[in-house]
C-alpha cells in the first residue's frame, strides 16, 4: 500500500487501483500506463513538480500534452517556473519519478490540475509507484491535495 492509497483511505476517498508491469526501458511512463491499462489518453495523467527557485509546485496534466510553464506561472503568481531536478522532485514527494503521486506527497504542495480533467467522470494519475495508476474523480483529488484546476497545457 502506498502512502497515496494509505491517505485516500483516511479520507474515505473511493478509488480504482490498476496494476501493470512497468518496462524498465521505457521512460515516458504516463503514455505506457495508458497503453498497457487500455485506458483513453484524455483520462491519463502525469504529475510533474515545477519550482520558481523559492518554491515548489505540483501540476497534473494530460500525459499525452506538454506543460505550458508561462501558463502555469501565472495562474501561481509567479514570474519564471521551470521543470524541478529529479533528484529533488523525489526527495520532496518520497516517490521515485514515473511512480511519483499528487496524492500522498511528503509535504503537501501547492498543486494545479488541469482543467481538461474538470469534465472527466474518472481521471487516472499514478498511484505511488511505476506500474500503478489509481482511477477518482477528478473534483475528489483537487479536495484531498486543494488542488484548483487551471489551463496549464501547451497548444499542440
């Protein structure tokens, strides 16, 4: 059980738990999460941590699109954000990257979903480790991480 699926509980949060073995020559792990579970790209998503250098940020965005940093800067209030090092995305979630969760993180941060997830019955994010996504509504995880939903994607 992953500290994610530990705080849904707590929460009395109901979610899917989806299972897949994770191919450890493949590095874009939302696209193969999508493909090995045979769920639609429009219900997957990927969770990244961006930083202003002062701060850190979660932002959760479709795994088939690309973050729109300035976007996402100024729906933070911030004037430059950048991808977070590896190193420090992990040391700050407790999750190693492609398994890393919105849910559960060491320390809660400010977070954005984006808002193509608002009309979704069921989004699925990764569940705390790579080979495991969970499935919830999209308005449950903006209420358990105080996420607020925001156009954050890159035009493709």
């Amino acid at each position: 059980m992953t500290p994610a699926c530990r705080l849904l509980n707590q929460q009395k949060i109901s979610y899917s738990i989806h299972e897949y073995e994770h191919d450890p020559a493949c590095s874009n792990f939302g696209l193969e999460a999508a493909q090995k579970l045979n769920l639609p790209l429009e219900q997957v998503f990927k969770t990244l941590l961006v930083t202003d250098d002062k701060q850190f940020y979660v932002t959760i965005l479709l795994v088939s699109h690309t973050l729109n940093l300035k976007k996402a800067a100024q729906t933070l209030a911030c004037k430059k954000l950048h991808l977070a090092d590896i190193k420090d995305a992990e040391r700050i979630t407790g999750y190693l990257v492609g398994g890393i969760s919105p849910v559960g993180q060491k320390k809660r941060l400010t977070a954005l979903i984006d808002a193509s997830a608002q009309s979704l019955a069921v989004m699925y994010v990764s569940g705390g480790r790579r080979g495991l996504d969970i499935g919830l509504k999209p308005q449950d995880l903006a209420a358990v991480i105080q996420a607020r939903f925001a156009d954050i994607l890159d035009e493709h």
